[in-house]
C-alpha cells in the first residue's frame, strides 16, 4: 500500500480537525452549562467523555489499520466523529451530551491512525518525515482549537460552532475518501484476534516498552505542567483570568514549528536520537520553570521549551514504534497511545493536588524530574552495553534506501 501524492497531506489535515474537536467547545463550557441547566463542576465531564472515547478508540479502532483499507477507516470514523458532533448539537441536557462527546473522543482518534496509515505508507526511509508531518497536523489542531472554537462560540453558539466544525469534518471525509487507497494491508488477521493479541505486544517486545514507559513520563509531565500552570496562575498573587491565562498557549507554536524538522532528523539519524535530544530541550524548559512564575516571558520560554521537547519527541517514538513490525503498526501503536494517553490522564490529575501541598516548585520539580527520567531510559540501555533496541536495528540510515515491509 502506497500513499498517493498528497496523501501525507490530506491525513495531515484530517488529524488536526479531527483532534481539534476534542478541545474547542472548552472555552464555551460556561455557555454549555447555562444551557443544559448543568452545574459547572459537571460540566468538565465533557472533557472526560472525549478523553474516554479517545482512549477506546485507540484501543478498539485503532488495530483496524492493519487489516481495513485506509480510504474506508478514515471516512468511517469520520462519519463517528460528525455523528457525535450532530448529537451534541442537539443535546438537551448533560447525559446526552456526555454520550455525544465519548463518540467525538472514538472519531477523534482517527488522529493516530492517520499516523500510522502515513507511516506505513510511504518508503521507509521518509517514514519520519511522514508521521512528523501528521504529527505537526494534530499540533496545529490542538493550538488553534480553543481560539477558533472561542471565537465561532462567539459568533454563532455553542451549538452553532459545533455545527461548523461536523461540515468542515464532512469535507475531510469526502476528501479522505476520494484520496486515500481503497486496498487492504497485506496479512491482516481477524478484529477479535488482532485486539486480543494487543496485551501479547506489549510482552513481546523489549522495544515497545521502553518507548511506552518513556513516552508516558513526558506526556504526564506534559500534561502535569499545563495544569498546574492554569491552576497556580489563577491564584493570588496572580489572580489572572482565563483569557490571560490562556495567551500562555501559544507558546505551544515552538512545537508545531520544531516537528517537520525533527521529522527529517529522525529519518537521517535514528528516532532514539531525536528523542534524547528532545528530552534535554525539555528538561531544559522545565529547568527555567523551575525559577517561578513571576517573569512571564521566563515562563513562556519554559512551556515552549518543553512543548517542543515533548512535541517532537512523541512523532519520533510513534515511529520508533511502528519500526518494530511495520505490518502491524496499527496494534503497536494502538497500545502505545492507550498506556500513552493514561499517563497524561494521572498527570493532569496529580496537577491541583501538587500545587495544593508543595505550591508552583513542586509541580515544575516534578515535570523536570519526568522528563529527565524519560530521558535516560532512552540512552541508559546502550551506556550500559545492553543490546540495541530492534527499533533501531530496523531504522534506515541516511542514503540507504529502504522499502517497506508492507509491499511500498
């Protein structure tokens, strides 16, 4: 199976809508909850039903990549994602609402698969590039998704914006289907066979666990950081509004800007070596959050620092672990992003209670000290004289052309 041209592309955009629907009715949630008569601490289950959904998906739907034809996964979770979209439009009161938004969270994950239909898609030695170019996608999703979502909010509704955003998913669906191949993977098992063999994965290969066990401490340091930032932030001496509070975001811009680079990068080196790199870019950032919060463009430096680090190094683990067996990138990838997307669910968890006991040093000690952890289980196994991981056994090097087991 062979991407056409554009393909990276059209899975590029498609990601980013797609993940976008996750987080843009988050500035809307008081609006939200006048309207469905909910109280607003019930209404932050939104963001919980989308997660839960999201984490289903990668768990339920994401093995599919390797055994459906791209053209027809992508529309059809498309198609999940506008039903939930239309639903919530619709929703009278928070329990359908609540339904509506774990289908937004399923569609969403079409985000991953388009990683991995973008890696296997292409030869091996642009596999990098590729799932760097999908990644920056979903990057820009994320970044622009509270400000466009705000600001339709705004114009239109709640509601309304919901609506925009299911005919613009529409659109990704219709382009997705006339763009992507119409053929089936090579040796693609049954569903229940391929899902019930996705905890055997995880035994299996050395490789995939250390990139889950690294990939996790950054994202619960990622998402640990973004928290505790909005939670001790809103608190005296500081006292700022959501609206201030939220112009720290686009610090994340460093990292959607870092990522087509870090892509060609691990195409040239290895992705182990990326992702060291990264992690000391994003110790470095937590280094300077350490200081405190009483320098706002201190802090920026900080979040951006990191969320570069963090960025760039998830786009070169998602290939390090469809290195491993690309014809079953899918599972491989199915499990990284469940245990993945767990541990960013226990950082922002641990995030209020950090703050509460040890205040603003806690929390940015605790990130820093993820991240350098995250670190050393990427370099520490070949200081040590372990044996290399087969990811990178199984990377090409730069000017030796490789084709992909996947018939590429």
């Amino acid at each position: 199976m062979r991407l056409p041209r554009g393909g990276v592309a059209v899975l590029s955009c498609t990601a980013g809508v797609a993940l976008a629907n996750n987080y843009a009715i988050q500035p809307a949630l008081g609006d939200v909850a006048r309207d469905t008569g909910s109280s607003a601490a019930a209404i932050g289950l939104v963001t919980t039903a989308a997660l839960g959904g999201c984490i289903a998906g990668f768990a339920f739907l994401l093995p599919l990549a390797d055994r459906a034809a791209p053209r027809r996964l992508v529309a059809g979770q498309l198609a999940l994602l506008t039903a939930g979209l239309l639903l919530a439009s619709c929703a009278p009161g928070l329990g359908l609402l609540l339904l509506a938004y774990v289908m937004v969270g399923a569609g969403a994950s079409v985000s991953a698969m388009a990683s991995t239909i973008a890696g296997r898609g292409v030869p091996g030695e642009r596999r990098g590039a590729a799932v760097a170019g999908v990644a920056a996608g979903m990057s820009a999703g994320i970044l622009l998704s509270r400000l466009v979502g705000g600001a339709l909010a705004d114009a239109f509704g709640w509601r309304g914006m919901l609506l925009a955003f299911a005919g613009l998913v529409v659109v990704c669906g219709a382009i997705a289907w006339a763009r992507l191949p119409g053929e089936r993977p090579e040796g693609g098992g049954g569903y229940l066979g391929t899902v019930a063999a996705l905890p055997g994965l995880l035994r299996r290969h050395r490789a995939l666990r250390l990139a889950v066990l690294s990939g996790s401490l950054w994202y619960l340091a990622f998402s640990l950081v973004w928290v505790a930032l909005t939670v001790r932030l809103a608190q005296p001496p500081y006292g700022l509004d959501a609206a201030h509070i939220g112009l720290y975001s686009l610090a994340g811009a460093l990292g959607f800007a870092a990522l087509p680079v870090a892509g060609r990068l691990g195409d040239r080196y290895s992705p182990r070596a990326v992702i060291a790199g990264s992690m000391v870019v994003a110790a470095a950032g937590a280094g300077l959050l350490c200081t405190g919060l009483d320098r706002p463009a201190v802090t920026a430096a900080g979040l951006a620092l990191v969320d570069a680090g963090c960025f760039t190094a998830q786009a070169a683990n998602q290939t390090r672990v469809m290195s491993i067996d690309p014809a079953r990138s899918g599972s491989l990838s199915g499990v990284y992003l469940l245990l993945y997307f767990l541990a960013g669910a226990l950082g922002a968890g641990a995030a209020a209670p950090l703050v509460a006991v040890g205040g603003w040093g806690a929390a940015s000690g605790a990130v820093c000290g993820a991240l350098v952890v995250a670190g050393a289980l990427v370099v520490l196994p070949r200081w040590a004289g372990e044996p290399v991981a087969e990811t990178d056994r199984s990377m090409p090097k730069a000017g030796v052309s490789t084709s992909s087991p996947c018939g590429d």
